[in-house]
C-alpha cells in the first residue's frame, strides 16, 4: 500500500500556543529528504498505552525546513494517549511514524478563492494551505468550530484579505461578514455553512472535521456553494465517538 516508516526524535519539547494546544519539534529521520513537502502533509504516529498496546494517529507535518528534515507537529489536547505523550515528551525521544496516502497539490490554475472549514485538530493544515497560497494568493473564506474560550487564541494565520468566521461547537450565529439566510435548524458549524451559502462556482472548498460532518459539509459545497466533486476535498480527521487527536 506504500507505507513507509520512519523514526522521528523531539528536538523540542511541547510548547503551549494555548492552555489546550502544544507543539513539538521533530527531526524527522529522513522524512523530508525522501517525500516532497505539501501542503496538509501528514503522517501517522505510533503510540503505546500504559498497557504497552499500540495506537496510531494522524498529525500534520507544519514548518518543515527539508534542508536540515525538521518540522513541527500540534497536538490539540484532551485525553488520549496521544496527547499524554506530547506533554511528558523531551529532546532525544524517539517515536514511530509511517507515511501513507498524503497527498494534495493547490490546483492549478489557481481557483477563484478558497472556501475552508475546520477545527483546533485541522488548524495545522489549515495554515499550511494559507501559507502555500501565499500573501498575494486567493481570499480563502474560513469557517473555524470552536469548543473553548483559548479556541479564539489559536494562531491562525490569516492574510489581509482573507475571511474568518467562529463558529461554536453545537451552536450557530450568523458570523460576521456572512451574507446568511435564517431559518436552518442544523446546528453548529453545519448550519453556519448552509446559511452563508452563495454560488461559489470557481472556488475551491477544503474541509476536515469528524466523519459525519465532514461528508455533510462536502454536500452543502457541491448542492449550495455550486462547486464541482473535483473543487471539494474533503478529509475527516476523527470519529465523532472518541473526539479528535
């Protein structure tokens, strides 16, 4: 299936960007040297619970530097295996990674603007697509679910000319700069999305939440926002039922 596996060492310890969210510096064991960076690059990482069994999950590779193979991995934290050993982590510790099915290229020509949806756990693939875009690429239109006050904290890293709508977990105001219809009875970030929709013919839709949401978000880009299968990318980072990694 192509699965490649590396052995990654923390170079730096976690560093908290909120009280919820920390990232760590990775070298990443020949990783860069043998795969071409993109934007929303990602690997699975290999864990061991306090009973010694295995668990793997997906993180984003962010600010990778190829020339010296390091890069940075967030953890957007609650409790998990995963997240304990992000916080106990020091320099020289090694962990399992394997490389599978990553794959995304910024279409070409470039779409009329970019219309993208996410959460803590899919920030660092957000602002790796915002960064590959560039200062004077396409406006990107941003909806960002959020569960905790620090939520608002996280770096994004908006340009000038791009838009950025909160939405609160399991609630939905009309953000602002919306051009929103009342009347959807979804909840959330899913209502937020069917009430802000317009004819978005050009655009390029990118999502990652859970699942369920995920797939229905995908459905209101391609029913109301008019964008073709092709124009949407649609990847879900967890399962509604144990919460993101």
């Amino acid at each position: 299936m192509g699965a490649v596996d590396y052995r990654l060492t923390v170079t730096s310890p976690a560093r908290y960007l909120t009280d919820r969210y920390v990232r760590l510096g990775f070298s990443g064991g020949g990783l860069l040297r043998d795969r071409p960076y993109h934007p929303t690059m990602f690997l699975r990482l290999w864990f061991e619970d306090r009973n010694g069994r295995p668990h793997q999950r997906g993180y984003t590779v962010i600010d990778p530097d190829p020339i010296t193979d390091s890069f940075a991995v967030e953890f957007a934290l609650h409790e998990g295996v995963a997240c304990r050993w992000a916080l106990a982590a020091q320099p020289g510790d090694v962990l399992g990674a394997t490389f599978l099915r990553s794959g995304f290229a910024v279409p070409d020509p470039a779409p009329a603007g970019w219309l993208l949806v996410g959460e803590p756990a899919s920030l660092p693939a957000i602002n790796s697509l915002l960064d590959a875009l560039g200062t004077q690429g396409p406006p990107a239109t941003i909806w960002f679910e959020w569960v905790h006050d620090s939520d608002k904290d996280l770096p994004i890293r908006l340009r000038p000319h791009d838009t950025l709508h909160w939405v609160r977990r399991g609630r939905h105001r009309h953000a602002r700069g919306g051009a929103g219809r009342p009347g959807s009875r979804a909840p959330g970030i899913v209502g937020a999305l069917r009430d802000a929709a317009f004819d978005a013919s050009g655009h390029f839709g990118w999502v990652a939440l859970d699942t369920a949401r995920t797939r229905a978000i995908a459905a209101i880009l391609r029913a109301d926002y008019k964008l073709s299968r092709n124009e949407v990318k649609a990847q879900a980072y967890w399962l509604e039922t144990r919460g993101p990694s």
